[in-house]
C-alpha cells in the first residue's frame, strides 16, 4: 500500500514577497510609462505606445491605468503627464493601509454580529 504525504504550505512566509514584487512591478510599469512620455513622437516606440494607449484593455497600459486610478492619480492617465513615482507610490501605499482599516473594521463588525445571534 502506497502511502501520500501531503504538505501544507504556509502561505504567510510568501505574502510579504508578493507584496514586494508587487511593488516593484507598479514601479517599473510607471518607469516606463515616463520612458515613453519622454520620446519624441516621431519615434518608433512612441508610437506603438500611443497605440497602446488607444487600445485600452488588455493592454500594459490598463495595468498603467489600474494602478494610477489606485492612487487617484487618474488625471496623470488621461492628460498622457509624466508621473511623479514618490507620490505615486506614497498614494497606493496609503491607499492600501485605508483598504486594510476598512476590512478589518468589517470583519470585526461581522465577528460581532455573528456572535450576538
């Protein structure tokens, strides 16, 4: 008879990684989209970004846009501006703990409800 081991993975010594790669993933695709505003528009690569950017969907750019509308910077998206990445990141990074606050708020609020019935 064949035995299995089964392993569980704790999954808490990986969240702060994720979180990180995160990070410098929504750095790097704001890099970039600074890259691309600075190219002259005659250049090759601008304008398979201007292209990009009017194919809004699937694109690296709806990424661009789901993090700037993250940190209520929709207007960098939309006006095509060089954003600045320190308030970027100082945004989503508040943005984030204020999701945080709220979903605890409502867990405990859930706890409490559950316990008086």
């Amino acid at each position: 008879m064949v035995q299995l081991k089964v392993q569980f993975v704790d999954i808490r010594q990986y969240l702060p990684h994720f979180a990180t790669r995160q990070k410098y993933r929504a750095e790097n695709l704001i890099k970039l989209w600074n890259h691309f505003l600075h190219l002259d528009v005659n250049r090759l690569h601008r304008k398979i970004f201007e292209w990009d950017y009017s194919a809004v969907g699937t694109s690296w750019s709806s990424e661009v846009k789901n993090i700037l509308e993250d940190s209520n910077l929709t207007h960098v998206f939309e006006d095509k501006i060089v954003c600045d990445l320190n308030e970027c990141e100082t945004r989503l990074r508040e943005n984030v703990y204020r999701d945080r606050m709220e979903n605890g708020k409502a867990k405990c609020n859930r706890s409490q409800n559950s316990e008086r019935t």
